[in-house]
C-alpha cells in the first residue's frame, strides 16, 4: 500500500479520487449533496463484488490483465466483502456511490494495482449490471413468496372446500359458494403473479456488462464468460441499449404493482370479514393489535397496511416509469434516482407477502354464521329460475320473471324463498311442485355448480389437487 493511496482524495486536495484528473476544484457541497448516491446504492454491494470479480477474472483470463495483478485484486475483493459482510466497511460519502466506495478501498488495501480492474469497464455498465442482479433476486425472492402464499391458501381451501359462504357481486349477496372456492380465487391470481415475475427474469436475464460507457470496449474482453458466470443467458446485444435501459425494473415494479393491487384486494376482504357485522372470520392476536382507549377493540391492522402498501408500490412503478420517460440514450444520471423507488417497492412487497401468508395460515372462519349468512338475500334465487327452466321448459327471462314474484313474496312475507308453501308457489306459477325445494338450500345450490371451475365442492377440490401438484 502507498502512502498516497491510504489518503482520501480531499485530504490530497485533488477533488474526488477517480474522475478529479481534469479537475482543479472540489465540487461544491450542494453538489455533493446531491450526487452522493452510497447512502442508498450501498445495498448494491454484493451485486457489485459479483461483477467485479466475474470481471476481474475475465480479464485474467483474456490476458487484459496479468494474472499476478488479478489475483490481488481478487484478493483485495475478497477482504472487502468480509468488511461488508461483517459491518466493518467504511462507506465514505466523498467517494460518492458503492462502486467507487470499493474500488477506493480496494486501492487501500492493495494499492495502485486496483485500478486495473476497471480496465474495459465504465459506471455506466457497472451500475447497470449491479442493479439488474439485485432486480433478479427481487423478482425470484417475489415468486418464492407468492408460492409460499398460495400454499397457505391451498391449506385453508382444502380444509373449508365444503364451507358454504355467500358469493358477492356488487358485495350484494348474489350465489352461495364455498370459502374454499373463494381462497382459490385469490391462488390463481397469485398464480399469475408470480409467473409474471418468472417472465420478467426471463427477459431481464441478459449482461450488460461490458458495454462499458456506452460504445463497448477496444479491449479483447470476453463478455459471454462474463454473461454465464453471473448466471445470465447470454450477454445484451447493444452496447447502448445495455446501459440506457431500466424496462427490467419497470417491468418488475409493473409485477410487483399488479401483486400488490391483488393483496390489497385480498386484505380487503379480510378487513370486512373480521368485523363483526359479517363476523366471518377471526384473526388471533398474532395478527391484531388493541386500541389504546376502547378495551373491546381487535384490529386487522396487517391487513389495513398491505391494503395501503399498493400505494407506495404502484407510486414506485410511476417514479421510475417517469424518471426514464424522454431520456436520450445512452446513460443519464437521473438514472441514479432508479433505486430508491425500486428498493422501496420490493420491501413494501416483501413485507406483505409474508404478512399475508401469515394472516392466511392464522385464521379461523366461523363456518355456521357463513353458512347462515350464504342462505340470506335469496340467494338460491338464480337455483329456482334454473329449475323452472330445467324441469317446466321455461324460457330464462319467464323464469326469471317468475323467481322475481317468488322472491317479492318472500320479501312480503318476510321468510326466505324455501319457506314459501308450495300452495304460494303454485299461485305464482301452477306447474311448480315440491321436487323445487331440493334446490333451494345453499348447499344445493353450491354443489350443482359442477361445471369446470365452478363452486362445486368436488371442482374446488379437483382445483386444489392440481394446484398442489404444481406447487409441489
Ligand atoms: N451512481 C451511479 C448510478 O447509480 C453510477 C453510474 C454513474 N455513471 C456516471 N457516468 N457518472 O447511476
């Protein structure tokens, strides 16, 4: 180590160490203050070890570098991580962002020679590599968490496949089905989600390192070692499309928005369901919190959080989709403003996945007041219309029409469609007989609708049984 080099740039008054050679005064402090990046980017540290040493050996082993050089970087790297890793590393505002923190200690630790790593390399890719890694990871850790999500579900449909609810629309209730068919719901929407995440890896999943600055490098680099050894498909085919482009990102935080817009729907419910005006659901106090004045008080308050965290996600995908609108190629620093938003983004998701898997596995239907509740509305309205037009040859709409005097009598009467006499349903409609009242319980009504996909116990768990399989 030299002695000039354990000194900090400013210490030698040459403004900042690795672009300062033109320069002949320090940046301004505002300037600092709003170019620094480490406060934030330092998360970025693995993915930037990983490139460097994915370049280092590359250029070993293309002879760029000689390998005594190379080997000492690689050993410099290697101290460095174990500062990373165990808190150590001195993170220094001065030399801006995570790439020049380490290259900086690296040339502390081993001297000069650490400036021959970033031979046929720029920031420019380094980021670009660096940010795709951790996008990756994101989109991986994101799919792994919907699964986990999806198994808690198929846990409580396969235990609730026969439990009657009312099914809504216009959260009037409509039809009876089961609270198991209705979990499914939410694992086919999550289903899509997480292949939504595998689709973006498998388009993001290119190199850009190696673009350097943006034309490529004159160097005999090779950039398909680079590409496998970091785990990517191949290396990215234009050098300015490598480090301009940050659709990987959109592309995840547009996953990661439709997730977040499908657990707020999901906490939603939950929310309704625990109060106990529908009374449908419990939550323990693992996933409830007590209010300060009103002792009787439960609140879903995990559920109220992730319903809200869409906001900070879906806000995400907006910063960075403006943040790129209209920049020219090739790199901007306004791209620098891509990780927050997208750090943010992935926490917010990260912490409602699991949040929702736990509230998942943590509660407790209360089947008889679902049942109860499944029967109420007259909801097996539709199940009379259907056997009118079944066992009478009625035309739908005549049905239909019939079913509405059935229900407006019910209504009169105050007394639910199946506590009609059958003398009250043949002075509506003479040709009605007592076969009628089989359909309609709520029970009967879910277990006809065996068509694919319906809420017949047995299609839920025929669903179920293929769900498993997948997810096995
Ligand atoms: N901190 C920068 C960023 O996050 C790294 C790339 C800087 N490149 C440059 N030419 N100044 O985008």
């Amino acid at each position: 180590m030299t002695d000039n080099a354990s000194k900090s740039p400013a210490a030698n008054g040459q403004g900042q160490a690795m672009w300062g050679g033109r320069f002949s005064a320090k940046p301004a402090e505002l300037m600092q203050a709003i170019n620094v990046s480490i406060g934030f980017d330092k998360r970025l540290w693995a993915q930037d070890l990983a490139g460097s040493r994915a370049h280092a050996r590359m250029l070993i082993s293309q002879g760029v570098i000689a390998s005594s050089d190379g080997e000492e970087i690689l050993e410099g790297l290697a101290k460095i991580e174990d500062e990373l890793a165990t808190g150590t590393f001195p993170f220094r505002d001065e030399y801006e962002d995570i790439h020049m923190n380490i290259e900086a200690r690296l040339r502390e630790l081993i001297g000069p020679t650490a400036g021959r790593l970033h031979t046929a390399r720029s920031r420019n890719d380094q980021v670009a590599v660096d940010f795709r890694l951790w996008v990756r990871d994101a989109a991986d850790r994101s799919a792994a968490q919907l699964e986990a999500l999806q198994k808690a579900l198929l846990a409580q449909a396969e235990t609730y496949a026969d439990a009657l609810m009312p099914g809504f629309t216009h959260l009037q209730p409509a039809q009876p089905v089961t609270f198991g068919h209705h979990l499914m719901a939410y694992v086919e929407m999550f289903g899509r989600d997480a292949s939504r995440f595998k689709d973006a890896r498998a388009r993001m999943n290119e190199c850009p390192l190696g673009a350097a600055a943006l034309a490529g490098s004159p160097f005999p680099i090779d950039r398909h070692q680079t590409a496998a050894s970091l785990g990517f498909d191949r290396p990215t085919a234009n050098s300015l499309d490598s480090v301009s482009s940050r659709d990987f990102a959109l592309e995840a935080l547009s996953a990661a928005s439709i997730t977040a817009t499908h657990l707020s729907r999901l906490a939603e419910e939950i929310v309704l369901w625990t109060t106990p005006m529908f009374g449908f659901i419990k939550l323990t106090d693992a996933f409830t919190t007590g209010s300060s004045i009103m002792p009787q008080k439960k609140n879903p308050d995990a559920a109220e959080l992730i319903r809200a965290k869409v906001g900070r996600i879906l806000g995400s995908l907006t910063t960075l989709t403006v943040v790129m609108k209209g920049l020219p190629l090739a790199y901007s620093k306004d791209m620098q403003e891509d990780k927050v938003p997208t750090f943010e983004a992935f926490d917010a998701l990260e912490l409602s996945l699991l949040a929702m898997a736990g509230m998942i596995a943590d509660l407790t239907p209360n089947t008889e007041k679902m049942a109860a509740a499944a029967g109420a509305g007259f909801s097996t309205a539709t199940d009379l219309a259907d056997w009118l037009v079944r066992e009478l040859n009625m035309p739908f709409r005549d049905a239909h029409h019939v079913t509405g005097s059935a229900v407006k009598a019910a209504e009169t009467k105050g007394v639910d469609l199946s506590d009609l006499s059958l003398a009250e349903f043949q002075a509506i409609e003479p040709r009605i007989t007592d076969g009628v009242y089989a359909v309609l319980t709520p029970a009967a009504s879910a277990a006809s609708r065996m068509s694919y996909g319906g809420t017949a116990p047995a299609q839920v768990r025929a669903q179920i049984a293929r769900w498993k399989e997948t997810l096995a």
